[in-house]
C-alpha cells in the first residue's frame, strides 16, 4: 500500500452491483474526480473499495453518493460487522428461482412443436413478461443509470438483448399471426424459425441471474481464509480483578487486564503469560499444524486456541493493535492492490462495451442487408450482446488475488499486493539476513572450556552470579546456567569489555577473551586454542577472570532455526541463489552458511552495507529479494524488487516489506516464491480464457452461428470457468518439511 501523506485519511467501502470490469473502471473514475482525492482503487473479486482522500475537501458521504449515482450501493466500513455483511447479501436468488421456473415452460413452448397449439404465443409471453421486466429489472436499472451518465457497462448489453427478444417478439403478437406459428429447437441463430423470441429474453435472463448468484458463492468461497482471520477473535474475555472473575465482552479489554483463558477457549487479545503452561493451536495465525508449548514470561497472539492447561495473561494489545487484527488488515489491504496485468484488463474492458454495441449494431444492419427478416437479424445481434459482457475480464485477476492472499495467510504468509506477487515471480537472488532469518535470533549455550586444575562448576557459579546483574543477551544465557546464582556486590559494566562483580571474596569479570587477555589477564595457551576452535564455529566467547587470570571460556552460539538447511535446498530447486548477508564477523557467517547449504557469503556488513549489496546485485542484472527481521534491514527490504521481513522481527522491518511471513521459517519464503509463481500463471491462464472467449465468440454470434441463450450458457460459463481456476490455488501447499495443511 502506498504511505498516506498527514493530511490524508484511508477509507474503505463495501460495494454491491458491480459486476464486469468496466463496472470497476467506472466506479474508480467516478470516486477519483472527487475533490482530494489521492488514489481510489476498485477489487471486483472483494466488492471492495479502498479510497485515499483528504477529509477538508471531501467528505465520506460524497463517495456514497458518487457510487450511488453510477447505480451501484457503497457501505463504509466502519466494522467488523459491515465487513461480513457484504459477503451475506444475495440480493439476486428470489429473481433467478422465478426467472428459472418461467423460462423452462417457455423454452418448452418455444421449442417443442407438440406443445405449440393455437395461440400457443400469448402464453409464452405471459410467463416471459416478469422475467424480462421483473426478474432482468437490475440489468435495466444499471443500464439506465449508466445511459444517465452517457456511459455503458456489461449491464448496459444485457438489458439491450432482453430487452430487444422481448419488445420484437411483442410487437410480433400484436402485430402478427405469430402467436400460432411453429418453431423448433436450434443451436443457431440463423436456424431458427418464427418471429417470437420471448424463449431468448427468459431463459439469456435465468442463465445470467443463475450466473450472478453462483459467482457470488464462487466469490464467498475465496474470501473464506480472509474471512477466517476476521473471525479469530474471541467474543468473551474472563478477567480477574480483586481477586473474582468477571466474564466481560473482548471489545472491552484494555492494556494490562489480566485475563484467564481455559483449555478449549481462544486468546482474546496479544499479551504475556504470568502465570500456567499450556499448549497454544496458532495454526490459524501462522500456519502451524503443531501446537505450541508456551510458559510464563512467553508473549502470546491472540486469537490462538489454548488446548491444555490454564493460563493467566496480562493484556499488551488489544483490539485493533492485536496480531490478529493487524494480519487480517495486511491481506484486505493487499486485496485492493493492483497488479499491471489488472490495469490493462480494466483498460480494455472500458472499450469492450462501446464496441460490442457497435459490433452488435452492425451485425444487425448487416443481416439486414443480406435479405434476412427482421427476426433473423435480430437473433445474431442480440447473440452479439450477450456473449460480449467483459465479466470474465473483470474477474480473471482480482479473484486469483483474493484466492491466493487467503491462502497465503493460512499458511503464514502476507502478500502485501499483486504488485509482490508479479516482482516475487521473478526474483533470482534471494539474500538472507542471518540473526533472526537463517538463526533463531537469541544466544544459546554451547560449551565451555576450563584452565587447567580449575574447579569448573566454581567457575561457572562466579559467572552466572556477574552476569546476573546484565541484560546483555549472552549474559542471560550465562545467567541461566546455574539454578540459584551467588549473591554478587559491587556490580558495574566495563564498555567495551563486559561485566564486573565482588562474588564470595573474589572480584570476578566476565567479558571478552582477547581484551581481558590485554588488561593484562593471562590466558594460557590451551584456553588460547580453545578460543580459536570455537571462533572457527563462528561461536561468541565470554571470558571468566579474578586474580588476573582468565579460569574458564564460555561459549555461546545463535541456534540455526531447524529448518533452514532444507529450506535452502527447497530455494536452490526454485532457481533461486541464496547469499547470506550479515554485520557478523567472517567465521561466524561462514560457519553458520556452511550448517545451512548456503555458498555465498557476505559478512561484516553495516546496515547501509546491505543496501549497497542489494544495489550492486540490482546492476548486474539480477532480480533480488531479502530476507530481514530487523530495524537495519528496513532500508534494504525497502530498495530490494521483493523485501521479506520474518513476522516475529521489527515492526518497522514488517512495513518495509513486501511480503510478511508470520510462520517463523525460511520454508515460508520459499513458499511466498511458489505461491506467487502459481498464481501469476493462474492470472496468465485466467486473462487468455477471458481474451479468447471473447475473440471467438463473438464473430462466431455475429456470423448467426451462436443461439442467443448458448451465448448466455457462454457468457456465464466464462467466468464460473475463471473463478473455478482461481479457486484450484485454495489446494496450494506448504512445502512438505515446512508445515502439512
């Protein structure tokens, strides 16, 4: 999404009645000659539009009424209530059951000689007449407000074809014999016999109708992730305050309530864990099939489902600020983004409409001038109008987008657009931040070493007992290698060295080996392998010194995330070349890429480095991508053609990037790849259908080979066809040792 200026406000609308392309371009040009306006863009697939506009110019009111005035309905979102309610409405099912039931027995009169007695016709025109005028009445309704602002839309060629079968073939009763006349069943226009077309205008209005209803199913069906997500949010929250519990609305919640979720019952907002243990199903937030087991002190999402035990947990954010919430707006956002693929379709499709006409019209005089009747003409040409309609356009990219954002977050992965997805299909480098991407991002202890005749769990005692009194992360970890640490006095750090404490008589620092060692610190030969052993592992050192003389080396190591080395693997068979790029030293980013499979390296790298880095690839030629989590990887996730930020990082990384992986593995950007890679071929396969059935069809109508009600079956079949397509991306899987959903 493009950033907001200060002055500008975002709002986004729920819209009914749009139902081609044309529609969409419409309605964006109608919001964006509003006064202030930024940017307005238009989802056909979500019904939804999103409009960036200054408040001192105009008013939300003015985008209601400017839509209004095109024909279709807008509804602010001001809701999670209003956001369900456009996926309920379904204003066309009662018109397409009675435009069903009237045009069979009319196609039956119509076509089936047996059935035709004498004055057979004024039937057929009775059980036609609410069909044409009742039922196909929201075709004529936005073809009249659409010829109201000298303008056309797919409505604009049905309404004409109905209503073209059904005033000639009126005018045929009235002023004819052609209520006794016999007709018969043909697959053309040019074979049919008779002047009564009262089975074209019934049964071209029952197809559509019956079209229109099952792609608003086929639409609801590809929301459903998106959905889901809204949905995570738990209704009741149990809080305890004065020591009762008091069962209150979620809504209600505020920063720091102390909340006590059950087994069985969904975390209501973001907090940190104060008390029980349990495992947590996130699987809707992230992906993850497997439970998570969480402790005090573990920060939890809310919306995930406690399985076991109780847990009491103190509020960090709520409501709109909840991960839930804040996944749920990333996919809806990346839904009302474009791709370039949408913008010429949209384009062309506000053409196909004035042309269709023009091509109908000409069919129609050119029968004419052939020596057909004016009932032969007028088949082809209404055939003409119907097959036209740009609905398949229309729908061929949003909804592949609608599909594949939900499916995207159900597996941990947030598409911010179409835009990602058309740069993620062509990347060719992909460069990996190593803290926090390829490794867990937190110091884990890895061995120690000891001088010789030295007492090791003394040792280890003194540094704990220092290092209790640090919040650096290495001295945490160090912290935790005894269960009760010594009383420590006199505790100061030393920049540049580490940490110093007065521990049972001895006053004990722990810090860099090499600095200690040029205090003046002896380190004896033995420790000084030790330490370049460990430094080859790319392993972080912390020296236990008194007396002046270092007793014990420490070491500690960033785990490397489990599933990294295959993740790798799964990125080389994609055609991708992952390089690790990280402000590490030399070893460490040597060792850690040769755990993992990675061949290029790129160590000692300052933030501005990276974006050298990713500038320097960019001139070669190749296509990059990044993979960071942190405050210094937003400058180069921003300068990269795809900027990756793992979900658990910085929330500045997060804004920067252009694709969010909630699920904490490099198999998800792997996955992000192949996701965008199978929907941009689903886009690409979705544009040639609607392209080609146009290009086929309509000489095929224009030439008097096409019966107008095949041109209907035609017509709504294109797009059931394009949405069936998106639909095959909901079966796209995880890679098989990532997550199996």
């Amino acid at each position: 999404m493009s950033a907001t200026t200060p002055t500008t406000e975002q709002i986004e609308l729920t819209l009914e009645g749009l139902y081609c392309a044309a529609c969409v371009l419409r309605t964006e040009n109608a919001l964006a000659a509003l006064p202030g306006v930024d940017r307005a863009t238009v989802n056909l697939a979500t019904e939804r539009a999103s409009v960036e506009f200054d408040p001192a110019q105009t008013a939300i009111p003015e985008f209601v009424r400017a839509v209004a005035e095109l024909g279709y309905t807008a509804t602010p979102i001001t809701d999670p209530t209003a956001k369900r309610a456009a996926y309920e409405r379904d204003p066309l099912q009662t018109q397409m059951v009675v435009a069903i039931v009237l045009a069979i027995p009319t196609l039956a009169l119509s076509m089936i000689p047996a059935l035709q007695f004498n004055g057979w016709g004024w039937l057929a025109g009775a059980l036609a007449t609410p069909v044409a005028l009742w039922a196909a009445w929201p075709f004529h309704h936005a073809a009249w407000l659409a010829l109201k602002h000298r303008t056309t839309s797919m409505d604009t060629l049905i309404s004409l074809g109905v209503l073209v079968a059904y005033v000639s073939s009126v005018a045929a009763l009235l002023l004819t014999d052609a209520a006794s006349m016999p007709m018969h069943l043909s697959l053309t226009a040019r074979g049919s016999t008779g002047t009564l077309t009262f089975e074209v205008a019934a049964v071209v209005t029952a197809v559509l109708l019956a079209g229109r209803v099952l792609e608003l199913r086929a639409r609801r069906r590809a929301g459903d992730a998106v959905r889901a997500l809204s949905d995570l949010s738990a209704p009741n929250a149990t809080i305890v305050r004065d020591g009762k519990e008091i069962l209150v609305p979620a809504a209600t919640l505020r920063v720091g309530d102390l909340v006590l979720v059950r087994p069985g019952e969904r975390i209501p907002a973001d907090g940190t864990i104060v008390n029980g243990t349990a495992s947590l199903d996130r699987s809707l937030l992230t992906g993850e099939s497997m439970p998570v087991d969480v402790d005090p002190g573990d920060e939890v999402a809310g919306g995930s489902i406690n399985t076991d035990g109780v847990l009491t947990i103190r509020t960090d954010r709520v409501g709109a600020d909840s991960a839930a919430a804040r996944i749920a707006r990333l996919v809806e956002q990346a839904q009302t983004e474009k791709a370039s693929v949408q913008r010429l379709a949209d384009k062309i499709a506000s053409w196909f409409v004035p042309a269709a006409l023009v091509i109908a019209m000409l069919t129609f005089v050119g029968w004419l001038a052939a020596g057909a009747s004016l009932a032969e003409a007028l088949a082809p040409a209404v055939a003409v109008l119907v097959v036209a309609c740009p609905c398949a356009l229309g729908l061929a990219v949003p909804a592949a987008l609608l599909v594949a954002t939900g499916r995207g977050a159900q597996l941990g992965i947030l598409l911010r657009g179409a835009p990602a997805l058309e740069r993620a299909e062509k990347i060719s480098t992909i460069l990996l931040d190593k803290t926090g991407t390829v490794t867990e991002g937190r110091m884990m202890f890895a061995g120690y070493h000891f001088r010789e005749n030295e007492d090791p769990t003394r040792v280890v005692a003194l540094a704990a007992a220092v290092e209790a009194g640090s919040e650096h992360p290495i001295a945490r970890v160090i912290a935790t290698l005894v269960d009760s640490p010594l009383p420590a006095t006199e505790f100061k750090i030393r920049p540049g060295i580490g940490a110093e404490a007065r521990v049972d008589g001895e006053l004990v620092t722990v810090g860099h080996p090499t600095r200690l060692e040029a205090e003046g610190d002896l380190l004896s030969h033995p420790l000084k392998d030790a330490c370049r052993a460990e430094s080859e592992l790319g392993r972080s050192l912390a020296a236990v010194s008194w007396g002046g003389v270092i007793r014990g080396i420490i070491a500690t190591n960033d785990q490397i995330r489990p599933s990294s080395q295959a993740a790798i693997a799964s990125m080389r068979k994609l055609g991708l070349e992952p390089v690790l790029v990280t402000g590490d030293t030399s070893a460490a980013a040597k060792s850690v890429a040769a755990a993992v499979g990675i061949r290029g390296v790129i160590a000692n790298v300052l933030p501005e480095g990276k974006v050298d880095e990713v500038r320097r690839l960019q001139t070669e030629g190749r296509a990059v991508a990044l993979v960071g989590d942190g405050v210094n990887d937003a400058p180069a996730l921003a300068l990269a053609d795809l900027g990756i930020a793992m979900g658990s990082g910085a929330d500045v990384a997060i804004a920067a990037a252009d694709i969010t992986l909630v699920r904490p593995d490099l198999f998800a950007a792997a996955d992000a790849v192949r996701l965008a890679r199978q929907t941009m071929r689903t886009i690409r396969g979705n544009l040639f259908w609607a392209f080609a059935y146009n290009v086929i069809l309509i000489p095929v109508a224009a030439l008097g080979l096409l019966n107008p009600m095949l041109s209907g079956l035609a017509m709504a079949s294109s797009s059931l066809f394009v949405l069936g397509n998106s639909l095959r991306l909901r079966r796209f899987r995880a890679s098989e040792q990532g997550i199996s959903r």
